[in-house]
C-alpha cells in the first residue's frame, strides 16, 4: 500500500515572480496617458500662439490684435522748389567758317596747326603771289601811262582856252580839247580800278582767317591748286567761347518765357551731360524764335554759355535746365510719400497713437526727390515714406526704433543682461535644490526581488 504524498511547503511571497500580464497592461496605460497629456499640451500651446494678444506678446501685433507694420517716416519741411524747364539741346557754335581762297592758285605755305585756336586776321595760308604781283605791276603801269596824257591834255586845254579868251582859235577846237580831258579822266580811273582790283588779288593771296574760333582738320595740302569754287575750302573754324546751345519750348509755355525774359535779369539756362549728373555750364537765356513748329508744337529757343572750360563741344546733345522761378517756403515731402488712387493724390499721416491716417493732397512742383504740397498737408506732420503699399486707413504702424510691446525705444540699457532676474532665478534653483534630494532619500528604493 502506497503511503500518501505529503503536501508541498507554501512557497515564500519573496520567491514568487510578478504576473507580467497585470505589469504589462499598467505600461500600456501609463504610456496613454502620457501620449494623451502631450497631444493636449500641443494643441493649447498652438492656440496660445495663434490667439494671444499681440500688444501683450512683444509689440508684435497692433491694435485689436491686428498686426501692426514697420514703416518708415519723414517731416514735412518748407523748402524752396525751382519752376524748371527741361528740354534736349543742341550745342551749336556762336559762328562757323568755312575758309575758302577766293583767287586760284598754288597753295604755298599753312601757316596753322589742326586743332589749334585763332584770332581773328591771323594768316593760315599763302598761295603763290607771283601772278597776282605781275598783274599789279601791269595795272600800275596802264594808270601811270594814262594820267600822263591826261596831264598833257589838260595842259594843251589850258592853252587852247587862253587863245580863245583873245578869239586866236576856234570854239570847236577848244571843245574838242575838252572832250579828250574827260576821257582821259575816265581811262585814269579805270585804271585805278584795275590797279586796285590786282592789289586785292594779290592780298587775297594771303588767306587770313576772318573770326576768332578753334580750326578744324585742314583739307588740302600744301603744293596743290586751288581756287575760289572750292566747296570743302581749306580748314573750317568755329567759335566756341562764347558758344550757343539750341532746344524746343512747349507752345504752352512760350508766353510765360517771353514775359520772364522781358526784364533787365536774363533767365538762367543749365547744360547738364547725358546722364544729368555733371553740369556742362550755366548760361543765359538769349531768344526764341518767331514761329511755332507746327510738326512738333514748339517754338525753337537759344541760350549764350560763356564756355570758359570748353565743356560744350558744336553739334553736341546736352540736356538743357530753364529756370523759369522759385516757389520759397513751399511744404515738401519726398516723392517716395506722395501715392496715387483712383480718387487721387494721397499720403498716409503718421498720428500721436502710431496708426496711419490716409489724406487726400494737391500736389504741385516736383524735382527729383521732393514734390511740394498746396493743400491737405502742414508743416511739421509726420507722413509714411516706406512700408505704405502694405496699409489701409487707421491701420497701426510701428517704427524702425520702437522697442518689443510697442515702446518707443530710447537705447538706454541696450545690451545690459538682467542682474535682478538672474538673483532671483539663482536662488529659486538653490531652494529647489534641497527640497528635491529630500524627496528623494523619502521614496522608497525597490528591491532586487521585484524587478521583473
């Protein structure tokens, strides 16, 4: 007979391994709450950044949470602005030769330099005299020959009227006597006609140039023959101080220049190069002409410069600047403030509680970087010069120097970091310190039995 199995001793509760079912589910719901808690802190601090108050989060907003944009403004200013006219000239010599021999001949000797400046009856060439000096001899001698019968003539004259006085001779003889003195007479002079005429011939063989001006390139050499139908001549020269500039007045402004040039104080005329960055010369105003261009619709104008540097060369294009007036103390603000809608010219004002005002302005005259304003604007008011395509009326603005919350910024303290909050941050972190080495020594330490 079998004895009966005696019963196994209780096993220790130290020596029993935790159920890793019951472990298991507990880190799956630990890990969802988790999960849940950090979805739901995403998504709160999403709506924090998406609904906060700009004002209040660093000046980054404007007023009613809508956000505010960075502009830049200017002052309006009195100032003076020139009433100008500008047009496109043309420089144009005050005179210009073209110096021709005016008897033919050898050309002998150029007595110039290309390029060079001449006075007026300096000698630039000799064709050669020697035919124009014969032909003179020729002449004198004629003359000579002729006032000496002439002379002889007049002597027998004398005789033939004192035989007549004691009626010795005939009235017609005495008559006939007196006829061949007047023409005698007559030879003589045209003898010194031609006398003359071979005296200038023999001048005109000494080419001297007729103004003062600066030569051009020559056109003929010395040894070839020229004469008086040349077209081309020798050399042109043109005067070029004082030098003439040409250009176009609008037919609506003909009246105004003829009044404002009328008076004793001549209108001052600019020449400004291509690119009107460097001024060329300061003029005066001269003349216009008599009759508008009916093509164009405007009336031809010319102004002296005096051209002392030689900046303006004939047939150059210039752009040229007509001072017509000064309008003093007008208000004036730059061009990149005034803008343009479909009701007209508008600005945007700065107001005292930094929002943008939008006002509607006349404006008036204009010069490259400023406009003058007639109406709707005064003096001393700020207006928006950058940042005005992106604003409406009432709109807020912030400054290039405002500080974060909205503040204007002064510099002070810039860079400086914060002593006090680092105090307090300091010593916050040294309170925690022990209060959390206690709570740590207070939890209690599982066992190397329990882990799973």
């Amino acid at each position: 007979m079998d004895s009966p199995v005696p019963p196994l001793p209780p096993a220790s509760p130290l020596l029993l391994p935790a159920p890793r079912k019951k472990l298991a589910r507990r880190t799956l719901v630990i890990g969802a709450v988790i999960a849940v808690l950090a979805v739901g802190g995403l998504g709160g601090l999403a709506w924090y950044l998406t609904h906060r108050n700009p004002d209040a989060a660093g000046g980054a907003g404007g007023r009613g949470g809508r956000p505010s944009t960075t502009v830049g403004i200017a002052i309006a200013t009195a100032s003076d602005i020139p009433v100008v006219l500008d047009a496109l000239g043309t420089v144009l010599p005050a005179a210009s030769v073209t110096v021709r021999p005016q008897v033919g001949g050898v050309l002998q000797k150029i007595l110039f330099r290309e390029g060079e400046t001449v006075r007026a009856g300096q000698v630039l060439a000799i064709i050669d005299p020697r035919q124009f000096e014969m032909a003179l001899m020729q002449a004198s001698g004629q003359r000579q020959r002729d006032e000496a019968q002439l002379a002889s003539a007049k002597v027998t004259l004398q005789r033939f009227q004192t035989l007549l006085t004691q009626d010795s001779i005939a009235r017609q003889v005495v008559d006939t006597q007196l006829a061949l003195v007047r023409q005698l007479e007559g030879t003589v002079l045209s003898d010194r006609a031609n006398e003359g005429t071979a005296r200038l011939n023999l001048g005109y063989s000494t080419i001297k140039a007729p103004i003062s001006g600066r030569v051009g390139l020559r056109v003929v050499d010395v040894g070839n023959v020229v004469s008086a139908g040349d077209a081309a001549g020798i050399v042109v020269i043109t005067q070029v101080t004082p030098i003439d500039v040409q250009f176009a007045v609008p037919q609506d402004q003909v009246t105004e220049v003829l009044a404002r040039s009328s008076g004793d104080a001549a209108l001052a005329v600019t020449a400004l190069d291509r690119t009107r960055s460097n001024t060329l010369g300061i003029g005066r105003f001269s003349t216009l002409d008599n009759q508008i261009d009916v093509q164009t619709g405007t009336v031809k104008a010319k102004a002296r410069f005096a051209n002392d540097k030689l900046t303006l060369f004939p047939n150059q294009f210039v752009n040229v600047r007509l001072l017509m007036r000064t309008i003093t103390g007008a208000v004036t603000i730059p061009v990149t403030a005034l803008r343009h809608g479909t009701k007209g010219d508008y600005v945007y004002v700065l107001t005292k509680d930094r929002t943008a005002s939008q006002r509607p302005v006349t404006r008036g005259q204009a010069t490259v970087d400023s406009v003058e304003i007639t109406d709707g604007l005064q003096l001393g008011e700020r207006v928006i010069t950058e940042g005005a395509d992106r604003l409406s009326d009432g709109a807020a603005v912030t400054l290039p120097g405002d500080k974060p919350g909205g503040k204007r910024g002064n510099g002070k303290g810039k860079g400086k970091p914060d002593t006090a909050g680092a105090a307090a941050g300091a010593a916050a972190t040294a309170d925690a310190k022990p209060a959390a080495e206690g709570e740590r020594r207070r939890r209690p330490q599982p066992s190397a039995a329990a882990a799973p």
